[in-house]
C-alpha cells in the first residue's frame, strides 16, 4: 500500500499528459484523414499527387524518426515549437496518412450506382458526399479507425523522447528513482490497456449507433 501511495500520484500525472496528447492528435488525425482520403479521390491530378505524397510520406517512414526531425531540425531552418505541439501534430500527421487509406477503402466499396443515382436526382457532389456517400461508409471506417486510435495510444510513448513527461516518462523517471521495476512498469500496463479498453467501448457504442441509423 504504501508503494502505491508513492508510485501512483507521478503515474497518475503522466497519464493525464498521455491522454492530452491523445486528445489532440486524434482531433487532429480526424480531419487530417477526412481530406487526406477525399483528395485520393480527387479529379485534380496535382491534389492526388500531394495527397499521395503525404500518405506515403507519413506510413513510410517511421513515426521516432518524424518526431526527431520535427523536434531537432526544424529549429535549424528557423522554426521551433513546443515539444507537445511537435509530439502531437507529428502524432496526428502519422494517424491520419493511415485514416486517409481507411476513408478511401471505405468509399471505394460502396456500389458505384450510389453516385449515379445521386447525379440522377441532380445532386451536386458536395451533396452526394455528405449525405449519400460518407453516411453509408462511415460503418465501414470505425471498427479500422478504432484501431488505429489504439495505435495512437502507443505511439504516445514515443514523445518521452523529446522530454515531454508522459506515462512512459513518468515511469522511468520513477523506477531510477525506486528501483520498482516490476510495480511501476505493471501499473503503467494496466493504464494503457484500461485507456484501450475504453476506446474501444466507445468505437463500439458509436458502430451500434451508427448501424442503428
């Protein structure tokens, strides 16, 4: 008992930080993968080619490396930010290349008879978009897009190594200090995988929703 009282308050306040950096990633990735995924689709061939460099870009390359060119070499061509806006706008910008696939999938496999029918009934295509095509792919994109917050979740502990004091930080600050090896990295397991499990009841509350509709 009185391990805990002395490992979790550290713990705890490392998860908050985890869970900011959560938060802000995945509020970007979303739009980020939205129109990264549209423009695949585009008819102008300039926006398919940036929208395909960017995914490639981003899934082919490792996310450390991206994070410590964003940290360590911007601030030689002039540009500095803060480690949490580089921890999650990399996060985010890695997220979303892979939700761009997902949003593309998604839209390709609906019946192409849904946009026809759409251009019958002289819909315009925002129109056919947002209400014929992206309602009847969204079941389609949240088991995947799940997943992939999930993988956000762990990449999060990437961002311990450009000094931002996350869980993973927190953790191995604390075993230094304690030499609780066992304790700490079993209860910073137990965090991560309780954030999962409640990102995935939400992802599955939201098909649920979404089905029912």
């Amino acid at each position: 008992m009185a391990d805990l009282e002395v490992l979790l308050p550290p713990l705890w306040q490392g998860l908050l930080v985890t869970l900011q950096v959560l938060a802000g990633a995945a509020l970007l990735a979303v739009p980020l993968a939205l129109l990264a995924g549209l423009a695949r689709r585009a008819q102008a061939a300039w926006l398919r080619a940036l929208a395909v460099a960017y995914v490639e870009l981003f899934r082919g390359t490792s996310a450390l490396v991206q994070l410590f060119w964003f940290y360590f070499v911007l601030p030689m061509f002039g540009l500095r930010l803060p480690a949490m806006a580089v921890g999650i706008v990399v996060l985010a910008l890695n997220a979303g290349a892979y939700g761009a696939e997902v949003v593309r999938g998604a839209l390709q496999a609906l019946p192409r008879g849904q946009s026809e029918a759409a251009l019958a009934l002289n819909f315009t295509p925002g129109q056919t978009l947002w209400r014929i095509l992206l309602p009847q792919a969204l079941p389609a994109m949240l088991p995947p897009g799940g997943n992939l917050l999930i993988e956000l979740l762990k990449n999060t502990a990437l961002v311990s190594l450009i000094t931002i004091t996350d869980l993973t930080f927190r953790g191995q600050l604390l075993r230094s200090e304690t030499l609780q090896t066992v304790q700490i990295f079993s209860i910073m397991l137990g965090m991560y995988f309780a954030v999962a499990l409640l990102i995935t009841g939400v992802v599955r509350w939201l098909e649920h929703k979404v089905r029912a509709r």
